[in-house]
C-alpha cells in the first residue's frame, strides 16, 4: 500500500478508536528511516505465534506496528464490502489495550501477548459485532486439551463436531455489556455477517472458550445475573478446573493471601472464599 494512503487510513482510524495524540509520534516514527518501523511492521507477524518477530518489539514498536499492519487490513475489508464501522469497532482491541497497557506502565505500547493476540483481527480472522468478537474458526484437536487431564470434552460432542468443523469463535472484550438483549443482536448480527461476508465458512455452531461458562460458577451468581444467562445459551461439552483465567479476569491476578485480593465487586466477594466454583469451560449453540 502506497503509504500516504496508508498513514491517512491510520489517522482516521486512531481518531475513531480513541487514540488520536498517538499518530503524530507514529507519524515521526515512520520518516525516520532508522526506527525501520515499515520493515518491523510488514514481518511482525510473520511464521507461527511462537516465532513472530514482534514478540521482541519494544512494545511502543509493538503498539506502531499493529497500527500499521491494521492499516494494510483495511483493503481486505473493502473489497468484501465490510462496514467501516466493523473495521474500526474491531481495530479498538488495539486502543484497548494500549491504554490499559499506559494506565500500567505510563505510556502507549502493547505487551507481547497483545501483540500475539491481535494477529486474529490483524489477519481479517476476527470481528467485533455489537458486544462480542466472533472467529473465523476450525475445532481443534480434542486431545490438545485432554492430555495430562487437563479438560475431558464428551464423546458426542466429538462425534458432533470432529477436529476441523468450521465453527464460529466467540470471544468476550472487556467491559463488554452482557445483557440478554445486547447478546441477542451481536447473535443476530453475526449470522448475518458471516453468512453474507464468508459464506464459503459454513460454521456448524458458536464456540466459546472461556471461565464464564464454567458450570459451578452459577452458584456464585443469582439466576438474573448477566454472566448466568449468557452461559445458559451453551450446551456445555467440556470443562476444567484450571482457575487461573477466571482469577485474572475477576482480580486481575493471582495473589498468595485472601486478604490481598480486591472485594469491590459482587462477584469478587462471592468468589474470594469458593474459589472451586471458578474454572473453564467449553460450550456451543448449534447453527
């Protein structure tokens, strides 16, 4: 891409996610030939997550580079005919974690798992409607999970849905607004776009991965809860009592003493002292 057009993409975009005062640093960034920002940016997020330069970025390399690379997206969203809005709903990941990641450190960046992360919307994979993300998605090998017990998945859900079925991945930003009715339209608006947009996917079902729907988590949380209702939408195929995730989500890490964990929330003083009702759960809702 011609990089006047690529730099006013940027401007546009960081002005709707948020982050206008970030372009004009990008901006002197990418004149100054010695930062090689184009260089990092166009192999950044080459080879497997594993392998991507990009994990040795310093993170406001890592922050420059995803905009720029979001940039070069952009003509693979308007060729298919995809909203802008869905472009720039989608690309707010990026501003999201950005500012969360300057609240931490002082300034503008992106750590490494940010970075790996984002190859998802970054590669036209994943998109935000409404309040959820959905990805273009295949079910993984079932014994990934099942070795070392880790996670025992259902024999009729492999049945169901072998390694390989196109599935539609649902990933829950934070801060997102889990009533039933905002899940509805994003529901509604995802079989919509995909059918219209990728229709050659042919996803059997929505997946989702994740410590909301860890099954004991309701006894936690009143059947009104939002958490609650969004779970029940799932028939549950598999589950683990890994807490590491719900804890990060709900204190935002692990500490060594009760004492030290936050209670501001309901959710952090129901789950201060029945830590076995957290875990992870896989669940689906056929298509």
């Amino acid at each position: 891409m011609e990089k006047t057009m690529q730099m006013e993409i940027i401007k546009k975009l960081t002005a709707g996610i948020g982050m206008p005062d970030v372009f004009s640093s990008l901006q002197k960034a990418v004149d100054d030939p010695r930062t090689q920002i184009m260089r990092k940016a166009a192999y950044g997020w080459d080879g497997g997550p594993e392998d991507f330069p990009v994990r040795r970025y310093h993170p406001k390399t890592r922050l420059y580079c995803a905009l720029l690379h979001a940039a070069d997206t952009y003509p693979f969203y308007k060729e298919k005919g995809i909203p802008y809005t869905v472009y720039c709903d989608t690309m707010e990941d990026i501003a999201r974690r950005a500012v969360l990641y300057r609240k931490q450190n002082g300034e503008y960046g992106l750590t490494m798992d940010d970075a790996i992360w984002l190859r998802h919307h970054l590669g036209g994979k994943l998109f935000r409607l409404g309040q959820l993300q959905f990805q273009l998605f295949s079910m993984f090998p079932y014994p990934v999970l099942e070795e070392g017990g880790y996670m025992h998945f259902a024999e009729n859900a492999k049945t169901l849905l072998p390694e390989g079925t196109p599935l539609l991945n649902i990933h829950i930003p934070a801060k997102s607004i889990l009533t039933p009715d905002e899940c509805d339209r994003s529901f509604i608006q995802a079989k919509e776009f995909f059918s219209r947009f990728f229709p050659e996917h042919h996803a059997k079902a929505f997946f989702c991965f994740s410590w909301l729907l860890y099954p004991d988590m309701r006894r936690l949380l009143p059947d009104t809860s939002n958490i609650v209702q969004f779970a029940e939408r799932f028939s549950i195929i598999g589950k683990s009592s890994d807490q590491s995730e719900a804890l990060r989500r709900i204190y935002g890490k692990r500490f060594r003493k009760n004492a030290d964990y936050p209670c501001r929330t309901a959710l952090q003083k129901a789950a201060l002292h029945r830590k076995n009702c957290l875990g992870v759960a896989c669940g689906i809702i056929m298509l």
